[in-house]
C-alpha cells in the first residue's frame, strides 16, 4: 500500500517537472521562431518617434523600428533562419507587455519603462534611449511658470496676496493619454506649487498643438519623444523646458526566462551603438546627437 502511494507520488512528481519543462521550451522564443519561421513584434502606432504608421506604405516606421529590424537580422544570420517572417502587430502599450508576458508577441518594439512590478511579467534590453518626463512650453510663456518648470521658485519678491499661489493659478497642463496619469502629474504640479487643470491629448502631435495655439500652457510627456517630436514639427512658437522631472530609461521588452534571445538582442543593439550606423539613424528622428548622448550610448553598450 505504501509502495503504490510512493509509487502515485512519484509519477505525479515526474508529471509536474515534465510538464514544467514543457511550458519552459514553449516560451523559447528561438525556439519557436525556428519552429515556425516567424517573428512577432508589437509596436505602438502613436508613439512617434520611437514608432508609427506609414500611411503610404501601410508599414511601421521609427527609431525603435529600425532597431527591431536590426534585430531581426542579427536573429536571420544564424543557422536555420534565413527565411525567417517578420511580422509586426499594433498593439498599445500596456497591452503589449501583457501580449509580451503571454508570448503573443516576441518583442515588444518601444520605449518602454523598466519597473520592478513589469519586470514581473516580461524581460527587458538594454537602453534605448533615456528620457524622463518633461515639458513643452509656449516661448512666450510667463517669467513664472518657465521658472517653475526649471524646479526655481516663480516669485522671489514679497508675498502680497496676488501671489499667494505664486502667479500661476487657472493654468492648464497636458498630458499624453495613457502615458502619464492625470493623478501623477497633478501630485507632480502640486509639489511645484502650481493650481492647474490638467486634459489628455491622443498624440504628441495634438498636445503640443495646444501650447503652440495657446488652449494649454504646457504639455508633459516622456523627453526623449517630445525631442523627436519637436525636430520634425514645423511649429516655431514653442520649446523644451530643460528640467527633466524624473530620468527613465527606455528598453525593448521581451518575454521571461529568454537569456539566449536577450543576449542576442543586446549583442545587436550594442554592435549598432558602436558602428557608423548609429550617428546617422539617431539624427533622422532626434537630430545630431550630443556628445553627452553618445557617451550615453557607449554606456548602454555592452562589451564583448
């Protein structure tokens, strides 16, 4: 009777380790892309410059595009590959890193933010790029509110009543929908002493369009995307605050317990960082890149 328990024991036991190492190799995703002769990457369609659609060509394009599509190569060169299906699929982002948890997609092509609660669900490459959240303002905006966003006091003189809420009262901010919380940027605006209200724009196309007709006095949205944005916008009447509220850094995100396939990814993103290739591709959506950028990057590289 003991033997037959120990027996049921040891076959469930076997069952439960086969089975978990089952579901192991089918979140390989080389594995599978070998398997199936495809890839899958995610991209935000609205997330320009990193990623967008191209009306014409019915096709992403954008930064974090072009280096999915480095990626992709580095994945074709090796053995058993070279035929292999590049796939993209829109998706937005907190969608797709759940999409990226649950292996619907291989790579989730995008800015995304590294926290500790998502590195629960997916894994994530080394920087893309480094951002934080910033502001677009019109450059006739007050003395006080540019001095606010530059985390300087607005009023420096006496206290009279008219600035009890330091001149800058019924003010309105905007913020990238699904991004940046409302409540995130209201305890932000609070903290620098501004009484505000606070509406969403779609796009950044659309958010600095209201600080540039002045419907909003400034817009907040990831920096590194509001400096994509603003190289390629033909409006004049607006600039970049140069306070960074909170630096983050950029990463494409891929699925859990891929060693193999992130190493190869940072293998990739590391070789472009060092190559001719870079200087030119950064330019075409961000402008030249500073020297402190490049050294940035030559930190986001990882040295064989």
């Amino acid at each position: 009777m003991v033997q037959n328990k120990i027996g049921s024991l040891s076959v469930m036991a076997m069952t439960l380790l086969m089975s978990a190492f089952g579901a192991q190799a089918n979140n390989d995703v080389l594995t599978n892309v070998k398997q199936t002769g495809q890839i899958n990457f995610g991209y935000v369609a609205d997330e320009a410059p990193y990623s967008s659609l191209n009306d014409k060509a019915s096709e992403p394009k954008g930064y974090a595009i072009d280096l999915c599509n480095k990626v992709a190569d580095s994945i074709k060169a090796q053995p058993g590959y070279g035929d292999m299906k590049v796939v993209y699929h829109p998706t937005q982002l907190n969608e797709g890193l759940q999409q990226v948890a649950e292996g619907e997609l291989d790579l989730l092509c995008g800015a995304a933010m590294e926290t500790l609660t998502r590195r629960e669900q997916v894994s994530f490459s080394t920087p893309i790029g480094k951002g934080g959240l910033s502001a677009v303002i019109n450059e006739n905006a007050s003395a006080d509110l540019k001095r606010v966003l530059e985390d300087k006091p607005a009023h420096t003189g006496p206290k009279w009543r008219a600035t009890v809420n330091r001149g800058l009262a019924n003010h309105t901010y905007v913020v990238h929908e699904g991004t940046v919380t409302e409540g995130w940027v209201r305890n932000k605006i609070k903290q620098l002493g501004v009484v505000a209200t606070v509406v969403t724009a779609k796009t950044h196309e659309e958010g600095i369009k209201l600080v540039s007709e002045g419907v909003a006095d400034a817009y907040f949205a990831d920096r590194f995307e509001l400096i994509g944005e603003l190289h390629h916008s033909h409006l004049s009447n607006v600039e970049l605050s140069p306070q960074v509220f909170e630096v983050a850094y950029g990463r494409l995100a891929l699925p859990k317990n891929n060693d193999d396939f992130r190493l190869l990814i940072d293998r990739s993103l590391s070789e472009l960082y060092q190559s001719d290739d870079f200087v030119p591709m950064y330019t075409q959506y961000f402008g030249e890149p500073t020297k402190e950028t490049l050294n940035d990057y030559q930190g986001y590289s990882i040295s064989k």
